[in-house]
C-alpha cells in the first residue's frame, strides 16, 4: 500500500506518518523553508495572542478605573457611549455617538 493510501496515524508530536515520511523525502532547501514558514507562523501566533492579552487587559484596566467617563455614563460599566464635544470658535457644546452624528447640547 502506497503512503498515501495508509490510513492517518497520528505521532506524539501531532504529526501523521504521512507528513512526517513527505517531511523526510523533502530536500534541505525545501526542509529549510518548510521550517521558517513554521517558525514564521509560530512567532505571528504568538505576536497575536500577546496583542490581545494586553488589549484585553487595559480594556479592564480602563473600565475598572473610569478613564474616559463622561456625565452620563450610569456606571463604569454601563456607559452609554456619547462624548462632549466643544465648538472652538462659538463656544457651543454637542453631543456624539463617535459615529459621525452630533446634536446640540443646550445647558440650560
């Protein structure tokens, strides 16, 4: 039976018989390559999975100190999102949702 008929099994490593036996056939330019796309793969897996850890951190961070509240957020954790934005030149106060929409906000 051919290697590539042989059912899949799997080594310790996580690795099938069959890409280890096509690992080991290959050339070492072709072995040299096949490693730095692994370790090139590893390194941004890893790159990405540290990014997100610390977003994910000073997300609690920024939450659990109410960093950015404004005064009509309920709770640090209940925010509703809009921020006071100040006209320069007249003085006049607006509200936005950060999503290109603003209304005038009269403080009366």
């Amino acid at each position: 039976m051919s290697p590539i008929h042989q059912p899949a099994r799997i080594t310790p490593g996580g690795l099938s018989v069959f890409t280890i036996q096509h690992i080991e056939s290959m050339t070492t330019k072709q072995t040299e390559g096949y490693e730095l796309a692994k370790g090139a793969m590893q390194y941004i897996a890893e790159c990405l999975i540290i990014c997100l850890i610390l977003m994910i951190g000073f997300n609690v961070m920024r939450l659990s100190c109410g960093w950015g509240m404004e005064s009509s957020d309920k709770s640090r954790w209940n925010r509703s999102g809009l921020t006071i934005r100040t006209d320069q030149k007249t003085g006049i106060e607006y509200l936005s949702d950060g999503h290109g929409g603003l209304v005038r906000r009269d403080t009366r």
